[in-house]
C-alpha cells in the first residue's frame, strides 16, 4: 500500500481557508420587509420572556437583538411586527424603567413598547412618539407600575422604511504658530462643523432594557 503524504505548506493553506470561511460568515442583515411567509401569532407569546437582572443598589441592563429569527405578531390592523419579552421583577419593588434603540449601520428598530400584567393583558403601552433621541439612542423611560410584569418590545410598522435625519454638530481644530517679538507662540483655532446622518427605520435592530432603583420614603 502506497501512502501519500501531504506538504505542511498544503495543510496550512487548507486550514487557512476554512478559518476564513468562518470568520466571513455573514451577519443578518436588517429586516426591512416581513414576508407574506413569515409565521405571524395574532398575540404575543411569554413562554420565552427573559428576566430582567434587579439590583436595589444599581442600574441593571438587558440587551434585546431583534432579527429575522424573532417572534412575530400581528397587530389589530393586521400588520405584523418583530418582537421581544422581558420579564420584570416582582411587584412591590419601586423601580423605572427605560427603553433605548441603538443604531446599527445605517438602520434603526423604532419600538413600541407593551407593558402586561401577569395574565398578558395590556395594561399600558408606549408609542414611537413617546421615544426621543439621546444622541443617537431612541430612547423612551417610564417609572414601573405594581400590576405591570412584562414589557414587550415591538418593532412599529407604520415607520419601518421610513427615514430620519439628524444633523450632526462638530468642531475642528488646528494648530497655529505665530511669530512674536523674543520667539513663537503656538496656540489653535477651531470652527463648527455639521453634517446629515440619515437612518433608516426597520423591524430589526438591538434595544437595551435598564432598570434604576427608585428611593422610597419611610
């Protein structure tokens, strides 16, 4: 029996190949448009609702990636959406409550926020309006209510592929020598700057979840 053997220089270049085929595996992408295939529920679903992490001395976070392999739900109007559960602490705890959308690329999940009771009825809800930018996080922030034990965090579909623009501020600055009697001085000057960002609202996208301790009297 003849036995091939094979170069180190072929086997490296094998390995090297298939660890780029790894590392360049694609990213979902955002999801812009729900297809008529996708499987829509007609009301959320808890059995999957994360915990929400609660610590009365500090700020706790959740994150949220809402992509093309989240739940979806179709609303009233028959319009579906991507969503998200979290489970909230127990009630008796005094606690507020905020919501953030973060920009990925050029895109951004505009949410609307449910909160539920312990059977899954609606008892509050947060539109698109009631979010406002912090800089580049659409962010909206509500104190808990005692009933209230599940936030759902919605993708809203009357704005997905609409776009928003904001305008960016900024300075530059330069440095500057000057000659003067007896040496240089050096100093700098700087002037304002703007520019356009353009985002684009979709289903998908990452939301962050924070819950603040609130101090109570007594």
């Amino acid at each position: 029996m003849k036995i091939s053997h094979l170069s180190p220089s072929l086997v490296a270049g094998v390995l090297l190949a298939f660890l780029a085929g790894c590392s360049n595996t694609p990213k979902p992408g955002p999801v812009a448009v729900l297809s008529d295939s996708s499987t829509c529920a007609t009301k959320v679903s808890l059995a999957s609702a994360k915990p929400l992490p609660y610590d009365p001395e500090k700020a706790t976070a959740i994150d949220l990636r809402i992509n093309a392999t989240s739940a979806c739900v179709t609303g009233e109007s028959g319009a579906r959406s991507l969503y998200d559960v979290v489970a909230l602490p127990d009630a008796g705890i005094a606690y507020s409550l905020s919501v953030g959308s973060y920009p990925v690329g050029d895109t951004i999940l505009t949410p609307r926020v449910q909160l539920l009771g312990r059977d899954g009825a609606v008892l509050r809800e947060i539109s698109r309006q009631d979010f406002i930018y912090r800089g580049k996080i659409l962010t909206a922030m509500v104190r808990a209510h005692k009933d209230e034990c599940y936030l759902v965090v919605r993708s809203d579909p009357e704005t997905v592929g609409k776009d928003e623009r904001q305008v960016k501020d900024g300075s530059r600055e330069f440095p500057v020598l000057a000659i003067i009697p007896g040496g240089v001085a050096a100093g700098s000057f700087s002037y304002g700057t703007s520019s356009i960002e353009t985002k684009t609202y979709v289903h998908s996208g990452l939301v962050k979840v924070v819950i603040r301790p609130l101090a109570t009297s007594g």
